[in-house]
C-alpha cells in the first residue's frame, strides 16, 4: 500500500517537472523573439547586451513602409511614396464595330493602296443614313492599328464635308464614341480626335452650340492633359500627317468650341478646364 501511494507521488512530480520544463522553455523562446524584435527596430544599442550575431543578420535598411503608419514612426523604416495612380497611362481600347463592320465588308469604302493611301467610296456619300455611318466611322476613332485608324478618319472626315444640315442631329450619338477616343489617353487617338472635332464644329451652324451641354463627359480629358508633355515631347508623328502637338491641340480646340458654341460655352468650358481663359473679347 505504502509502495502504491510511493509510485503515484513520484509520477505526480515527473508530471509536474515536465510541465514546469515545457514552460520555462516556451517562456525562454518568448523572450528570445521579444528581444529579436526590439533589436531590429531599435538597432543595436549599449542599453542591450547582444552576445549572438544572428539577431542582427537581417539588412534592416531594407525595411520600408507606407506613411501615416505606426512604423512609419519607427527608426530603420523608410517610408515610400504612394503608389502612381496610372492617370496618364494608355488604356487599351476595346473592341470598335467600326473595325467589325469593316472586316465583315457591311461599309461602302475601300482602301486604295498606293505612295499615299486613299480611300474610294462605293455609293454617294450624300445618300448615306448618317444616323447610322457617322456615329460609326467616329466609333473607329479609338482605332490604332493600319487601316483601320486611316479609314475611320478619312472617312469621317468625307461625311462631315458633305453632310450639311444631317450632322446636327447625329450630334447626341457622337458623344460616346468621342469619349472613349479620348478616354484611351493614347496621344495619337487624341490628336486624331481633337482635329476631328474641330472638324464637326465648323460643319455645320449650330453644332457647336449643340456640343455645349456635353462638355462634361469630354474635356475632363483636355483639363489633364493641357500641361502634359508626350515622351516625344508632344509630338505624335505620322507619314500621313504633320507633326501634332497636343499641348497646342487642346487650348486651340478650346478656342474653337468657345467661339461657335455661343454665350454659355465659355461657363462650360471654365467649370471643366478651371485654368481656361476667355479668347472672346465680349462688349460691356
């Protein structure tokens, strides 16, 4: 009975001298991270007694964080910049119908090929819906690739010379595709763009006045880009056209939209482009 007891005893303590290791030896790897830590943001120091190397192993010239952080406070951190939020980059257009229609052969036009290309039309250009090509060959704006940017601007270039009194009421449908052409941030779509819609606003009377109310949903683009330097300087070259700048491009075709687009166009143009100064020399 004696040797009974005598064994549970000694079991008791083996549990308990076990327990008592387990812990000592959590407790000791506890402190040994607490200390790692403060030595890699604190640095070595003589306050800290470090008799092993390896705690100090990792660059800590290296560590970096964002600001406005609880380590952005901390020494051996080096706060970084915010990231670029990419305004200026090209987004890639998407899909146009102009270059499914074209691909399908459903538009009157072909391309003559030759030392300077040309296109030829297939039908009268003055019995086309214009309620169904101008919007279009506008679509086809957004287009970079030969030939179906040439096409697009050839073409909507021909429509505007002969469309007369039909191209003010397709001016609603036109909005979107132009929009989009800018929205690319590709400064030779812009470029392409901006001359085309000076284009449209001598086409005809009244168009410009009727482009007022859309003002908003097209000259974002011109507010930030008027200042914008291309990485070739500006200049969008092509052997079809001479050279473009578009940083000349856009306070020119805010002029334009200015002087045809009547008395509200300037409060328009001023609430989108805040930097616009008036070109109209108005009577007191």
């Amino acid at each position: 009975m004696v040797t009974r007891k005598h064994n549970k005893a000694s079991s008791y303590s083996r549990r308990v001298c076990r327990a008592t290791s387990t812990y000592t030896h959590t407790r000791t790897h506890i402190l040994i991270s607490q200390l790692r830590t403060l030595l890699l943001i604190f640095g070595p120091s003589s306050s800290f007694n470090r008799t092993t190397p390896v705690y100090m192993s990792r660059d800590t010239s290296e560590l970096t964080t964002t600001g406005f952080t609880v380590k952005a406070a901390m020494k051996n951190y080096r706060v970084v910049g915010p990231p670029p939020t990419g305004a200026f980059q090209e987004r890639p257009a998407k899909p146009t119908t102009f270059r499914k229609f074209y691909d399908r052969g459903d538009l009157p036009i072909y391309l003559v090929h030759g030392t300077r290309p040309t296109i030829t039309w297939k039908v009268d250009i003055e019995t086309l819906d214009y309620n169904h090509y101008l919007p279009l060959f506008f679509d086809g704006l957004s287009e970079t690739a030969h030939p179906y940017a040439f096409l697009a601007r050839q073409g909507a270039e021909d429509l505007l010379d002969h469309g007369g009194d039909k191209i003010l009421p397709v001016i609603p449908q036109l909005i979107i595709p132009i929009r989009n052409a800018l929205n690319t941030r590709n400064h030779q779509v812009m470029c392409t763009t901006m001359k085309v819609l000076q284009h449209l606003v001598k086409s005809g009377d009244k168009v410009g006045e009727a482009l007022v109310p859309y003002f908003r949903q097209i000259l974002h683009i011109f507010d930030l880009f008027k200042d914008k330097k291309s990485k070739s300087s500006g200049v969008v070259r092509s052997h079809l056209q001479k050279p473009e700048n578009i940083r000349e491009l856009i306070p020119e075709t805010l002029e334009l939209l200015e002087r045809t687009g009547g008395n509200d166009a300037f409060v328009h143009i001023k609430i989108m482009v805040p930097t616009y100064q008036s070109c109209v020399a108005y009577s007191p």
